[in-house]
C-alpha cells in the first residue's frame, strides 16, 4: 500500500515540478504578467520535451539528471509560491454571486468533477493488466502490441544508455514520435517501474487540461455553472487510451498552445517573449507525436497569417512569425538529429522515409489502396464520428456568430481549421476505424469552442447568434454524454478496479519472468549486438547488450530486410548488418496472427511482420540455440544447430 501512495504522490511531484519550470519561463519572457497555473505547468511541459531533445542528443539522460531536474523545478515552484503572490480574479465577484444563488447545485457539480477526476487519476497509478495484442488496451491497461514492443523501452533505454540511440529495427521509433513523450515517462521510470507509466498520460494529463480549462473559463468570463458543467462532461468522457503515447498531454499543449496565442499580454510583450514561447509549444506538440504536425502547422500558419494582416503586414509581424517558424524548427532539431541517427530521416514521412521499407525496390506499396472512392469511404465514416460531429456543429455556429473580419491572431479560428485539417490527413494516412490518432486536437477544439459558446461576448452581443450559444454548448455536452455513456461507465469500472490491485501490490511483471529474461540474455556474450522481437524487451539489459528493437519488421537499414525470400537471405542480410544473435518469442505468434487487418497500411505491416516470424522458425531448424525455454530462444546464426539443439533446450529449460 505504501508503494501506491508513493506513486500517487510522485505524478503530483511531477507536476508541481513542470508547473516550477513554466514559473521560470513566465518570470524571464513575462515579467510583468502572472499566468494560471495551468498554463504554466504546460509551459514546463514544454520546456521539458525541448530540453530533453537535447540530453537526448547528448547521451546525457540518467536517473540522477532527471530527479535533479525534477527537485530544481519544486525548487521554483516553491520560490514562486512565496515570492510571487496572486491577483485577485477579474471575475471573483461574479463567480461569488452564481455561488449564491445556485449553491447545492454548485457544490454537487463541483464534488462530482473532482471525484471523477481523482478516480481517473487514481486508476492510472500503478497498472498490472494489459491485454493480448489482438485486443484494445484502455487508461487501465497496457498494450502488449505497442507498449511492451516499444513504448516501454524508449524511456528505458534513456535512462540505462543516455539516449534512445539507434533503433534501425523499430517501425515505431520511425513513424510514432520524435521522442518527447518517451523522455516525459523518464520522470516515472527515475524511481518506479513501467507499470506506473499511465501517470503521465492520462494522469498528469487530465489535471493538466483540468487546470487549463479552469483558467480559461476565468480569462473567458464564463459562469462557475457552465465551467462546472462543462468539466463534468470532459472527466466523464472516457479517452481511447490505447498505449502510453501522448493523447491528454497532447490535448493539454493544444490547449496552451491556443490559450497562448489569445492570452493579451502576449501582444504587449517582448518580441523575442512572443516567439520564443510559442515556438516552445509548437516544438513540443511535434515533439510528442508525429500525428500531432498537421493540426500544429495549420493551426501555427493561420494565426500568424491572421496576425500579418491584422497589423497591416508590417515588418515587425512578419518578422515574427518568420522568427517563431525558425525556433520552432530550432527546439526541435535535437529530436530530429537523433531521429536521422537511428532510421534515416529527420522527420518522417515530410523529410524522407528513411529506414521504412516502402523506400527499398521491392516493398510493397503502403497507399496502392488509396483510390478515389476510398478517399470519400473514409471521410464519410471518420467526418461523422462523435468528436467530428461535435466540432463540425460548434465550428459552423462559431464562423456564423463571429464578425467578418480577422482580428489578432484569432487563435480560436486557427485551432478548428488546424483540428479540421489534421484529422482529414490523419485519417487518409492511417485509414484506421477510430478516431483516437486525432482525437487531442478534436477534443481541444471542442473544449475551447464549447467555452466560447457557453461565455459572454467579449465586444458588442450578436443578436440571436450569440443568445443563442449556451443552448448550442448544453446540446453538445449533452450529445457527448449520451455518446460516451457506456464507455464511461465501464473506464470508471476499471479505474476503481485498477486503484485496488494498485493498493494490493499487484505487479504486471512476475519474478519468473525477470529471471527468464536475465538467463537468456546471459546466453549472449556481453556487448555482443542482438536483435529482438520478445514477447517482453522492455526487461532486458540494454546496457549488456547493443539490443535492436523489432516490432513489425516494416524499417531496417540499406538496402532493407528481405521479403519472401526465405530465412537464409534473412540470415545473410543480418550478418551484414553485424548481427549474429537473434531472440524470439515463437510462443506467442499464434495470438499475434490474431491481430485485426481492417486497416490497409497495417496489413501490410503485418506480412513483413509474419514473413520475419515465418524465417525466424525456418532459422531455428538450422541455427544454435543458446537458450530455449519453450517460449522464446536465443540463435547463433554463425553456428549450424542440428547436432547441438537438444543439449541447448535442456540448458534453458530452468526458465520460465
């Protein structure tokens, strides 16, 4: 029990520290103006993913790096909290007066939305289940198909090696992220264990949008009983967490970053202020997850283009937004350089595909699907799911209210074409039956025009238009309620299920596996290069070995793994690569050939993937095995194995 509260304690920890780190930035660019702490825990969030590009970059990530940088920024969160006191709230009285009036209802909403929130918080703590990788995974478990193959491993290898060094072999080291989430989970994994990564995402990640939310509604002017209402409508909805990859964080930094492009104290700033802090989110949200760039850009793009014409295209706009465009590229090129080290490109798929097997002569072709008529299947199925339609109606009541003119950096304006525009070229790129590649910046667009309706207009009213906007707010939060219903019912299920095997000490990985893990990878000589696809790498010794991630066998450096051409031009095209050890969990492909193929591009995966596992037990009829404990084995694909597999067998049995 004592483990569980720790970890409880440590996610708040971890904000505090962000919210420090964003104190920093606001007193250096803004000295003259206090923001939320919402807002300033998602700067720190930013910070943090730039920074890490660079210790990254520069093999310099440890556990003592990180908690020293985890106490430094408690450090000025502590120095912010004594030295730099609070306004009073603009709106304090206004607020007072709804809680007067309406006090039980008030109360009730309120106790409802912070109970909400403590049992999503609490579910995400510390995590034991996962499922099989033919299924989904949720907020309370772990997927075995994306987080034991890769997500675990990238913060591990962080803070075993420095860095997450190369990883030719790993189709999600290429196509998922430049890293920024993965150097955020270093933070738990400095002193707990992976089944406490969903502590940053979807746990910190729901306080933080919480807490920007909150902040809006005070800039905003909105009543306590619209700002209660729609909280209680986001804690309700339930997330398609799938793996440990950013979703609430993602939605948080679009949230900031939109907050920050409206926030007016912003235009009276510095110029350097200005562009440095928003190419720090923009740098940051790219950073995290590469599905994240085409709702970024767009988003970025528009709102400097609106700011451009509303000055009047004068120099200062225009160098403003030239300077913010080569900082952004500037804080992220740490994570790009290290992305070009480790599989061949700087940004795929924009700058190349690099080590992605689609860029070798004889791959097979990831969009020969895509036709005209599968365009307009997609954009029919995925333009009317809920979060589509939700920001579709408060998009077309946001354009029909607002005054036809450009004001500013309309930044309201650029997130819904931004979140428009992304979701129609994730969902072209992916072609996948849910909506969760775009839902961070759908959910923020929703959030933020839900506030705009739901608040009081900032010039002179609209007519009927803006009279009629807290109607058009309560219809959507009601149509989100109704269409999560079921869904929520059972997240809130599990988050309660998930808090009591944390308070029993439920552990996702058993002491046999551990020690299965320790013998076969003691069959290996030390420092010797090994690739693997294990049922759980996440518990080798990247520090032992120079361990190559696979996971789809859908990347692999020049001139590319062999397809359909039999285990032994595998064997040959590893022993060029300097490969000569080679680990694979046989015992689990029959679940693995399991997986759903209703998505094109990752069909096409999957007959890399089983082409890789078909050679695998085609070289183990040939090769040594060093190890074999009846689920996975070890081969020396330098040494023939007929005389000597059943004496090997018997070494490796011990384990299980």
């Amino acid at each position: 029990m004592g483990s569980y509260f720790f970890a409880f304690g440590w996610g708040i920890f971890i904000l505090l520290s962000l919210t420090g780190w964003g104190s920093v930035l606001n007193w250096l660019l803004f000295p003259n103006d206090r923001t939320d702490w919402g807002q300033r825990a998602a700067w720190g969030v930013a910070l943090s993913v730039v920074v890490g590009g660079v210790l990254n970059l520069l093999s310099s990530i440890s556990r003592t790096t990180i908690l020293s940088y985890l106490v430094l920024g408690i450090a000025f969160w502590v120095i912010d909290l004594l030295v730099r006191r609070p306004r009073p709230l603009e709106n304090s009285s206004h607020l007072a007066s709804n809680l007067r009036s309406r006090k039980a209802y008030l109360i009730i909403c309120g106790v409802l939305v912070v109970l909400l929130a403590v049992i999503q918080y609490a579910g995400s703590i510390s995590v034991a289940r996962s499922d099989y990788p033919s299924s989904f995974a949720g907020p309370v478990r772990f997927n075995q198909a994306d987080d034991f193959q890769a997500y675990f491993i990238f913060p591990e290898k962080m803070l075993q090696l420095g860095s997450m060094g190369r990883d030719p072999f790993c189709t999600r080291r290429l196509e998922s992220s430049l890293g920024g989430q993965s150097f955020l989970d270093t933070f738990v994994l400095s002193v707990l264990s992976v089944q406490h990564l969903h502590i940053v995402d979807p746990g910190i990640g729901l306080v933080l949008i919480l807490g920007l939310l909150w902040g809006n509604f005070k800039e905003r002017g909105t009543s306590l009983g619209r700002s209660l209402a729609i909280l209680l409508v986001f804690v309700w909805i339930d997330p398609p967490t799938v793996n440990v990859a950013s979703l609430y964080i993602g939605t948080a930094m679009f949230l900031s970053l939109c907050r920050t492009l409206a926030w007016k104290a912003l235009l009276a700033s510095r110029f350097l202020s200005r562009a440095i802090i928003v190419a720090l989110i923009a740098a940051a949200i790219c950073s995290l997850k590469s599905n994240f760039i085409p709702a970024c850009g767009v988003m970025l793009v528009c709102s400097y283009l609106c700011y451009v014409v509303s000055q009047h295209f004068r120099r200062e706009a225009i160098a403003e937004l030239i300077g913010t465009a080569i900082l952004t590229i500037a804080f992220m090129l740490s994570w790009m350089i290290s992305m070009h080290q480790s599989s061949g490109t700087f940004l795929y798929p924009l700058l190349g595909r690099g080590f992605h097997q689609s860029a070798y002569k004889d791959s097979m072709c990831p969009y020969c699907w895509l036709t005209a008529s599968t365009v307009l299947k997609l954009l029919a199925k995925h333009l009317t799911d809920v979060f589509s339609v939700a920001v579709g109606t408060l998009g077309v009541f946001y354009l029909a209210s607002r005054r036809r003119e450009i004001k500013g950096r309309e930044a309201i304006l650029s997130l819904l074409l931004g979140a428009a525009f992304g979701h129609v070229v994730v969902t072209l790129a992916a072609a996948e039956s849910f909506s969760r590649y775009s839902f961070p910046f759908l959910l923020a667009a929703t959030l933020i025009l839900i506030t705009e309706a739901a608040s009081p207009p900032e010039g002179p009213g609209q007519g009927n238009w803006q009279a009629s906007g807290p109607i058009v707010a309560g219809a959507v939060l009601l149509f989100l309620t109704g269409s999560t219903w079921d869904a929520s019912k059972t997240l809130y299920a599990e988050c309660l299920d998930s808090a009591r095997e944390g308070l029993r000490h439920k552990s996702l990985v058993s002491k046999q596996d551990v020690e299965a893990y320790e013998t076969l990878q003691q069959s290996i000589p030390p420092g010797e290069a090994l690739l693997e696809k294990l049922d759980k790498p996440f518990l080798l010794d990247f520090k032992r070995n120079k361990v190559f991630v696979l996971d789809w066998a859908a990347s692999s450096p020049p001139p590319g793994m062999p397809y359909s051409r039999g285990s032994e031009a595998l064997a040959r095209y590893l022993s060029s690569q300097s490969i000569r050890y080679v680990a694979y969990s046989y015992g689990g492909e029959a679940e693995r050939r399991k997986l759903p193929t209703y998505f094109p591009w990752f069909r096409i995966q999957l007959l890399y993937s089983y082409d890789f596992e078909d050679n695998m037990e085609g070289l183990g009829k040939t090769r040594r095995h060093l190890y074999d404990d009846g689920n996975s084995f070890v081969l020396d694909l330098l040494q023939p194995g007929a005389d000597s597999v059943g004496l090997n067998c018997k070494s490796g049995s011990g384990a299980n």
